[in-house]
C-alpha cells in the first residue's frame, strides 16, 4: 500500500485551491466580517453571532482537530477513512442546526438527507475500519 506523511498530506491540502473561491458570492457577503468576529479559532469568540449561527459552527474546531489526527494514519487508506469520519460528523451537526433554526422546507429536506447520507456512510467508514489490520 502507498504511505504518506503529514508534511505530504498538508502539502497537498495546500496545493487545493481554497472553497472561498469556488463559492458564490452570496456565501461570502459577511465572511470577512465574520471571520474577525470569531478570531483564530471557528468556535472561538462567536458571541456577536447569533444562536443559529453558534449552532451551526458548533464543533467546527474539534472536527478540524479530529481530521487532521485520523489524517497521522500512517496507511494513506486509513488516514483518508479516519479523517471522513470527523468530516461526516461535523456534517451532521451543521443539518442538526440547520434543523432546529432553519425554516426553509428545500433547506431543511437537504439537511436531512444530509444527515441520512453521513450516517450512512460513517457506519460504512466504521466497519471497513474494523476489518484492517493493525
């Protein structure tokens, strides 16, 4: 099996063109605004946003944290399985917010499907993680 190392992996996330840019302009008219209201971390300093929000961006940093530790898998398979998990979980949290806040019947269907989907595929994750060695 191919191996990497973190130096490569963060190389190559890296060399990924940032989502920013290949967002609408819609998804970035307060990103500036925002990102200087939570400071360094996404969960950090979000009292100017309100409860919709922090619920929405709860969890951000301990995905981030958790991805970038399955990502240390030293079998590139595992590593990329172990950081979809954190991924998929965090996904998961954002259609809860969007569940509990949002109003929108398209939105709200789209957030279950999300959570149906990430479920899913987590349990499929898990059990394909059980059967490696090691």
């Amino acid at each position: 099996m191919k191996r990497t190392t973190v130096a490569g992996l963060a190389l190559a996330l890296a060399m990924t063109p940032a989502l920013a840019a290949e967002l609408p302009p819609i998804c970035l008219a307060n990103a500036g605004h925002a990102m200087h209201d939570m400071g360094s971390g996404m969960a950090m300093g979000m009292g100017a946003g309100d409860q919709a929000h922090q619920d929405l961006m709860t969890g951000m940093d301990d995905m981030n944290r958790d991805m970038m530790a399955g990502a240390t898998a030293s079998d590139i398979d595992v590593a990329f399985v172990c950081s979809m998990i954190p991924h998929h979980q965090g996904a998961i949290d954002m259609a809860k917010a969007e569940l509990v806040h949002g109003d929108d019947p398209w939105a709200r269907e789209m957030a279950q499907k999300v959570i149906d989907a990430q479920e899913a595929e987590i349990a499929e994750m898990l059990a394909w993680l059980a059967k490696q060695p090691g």
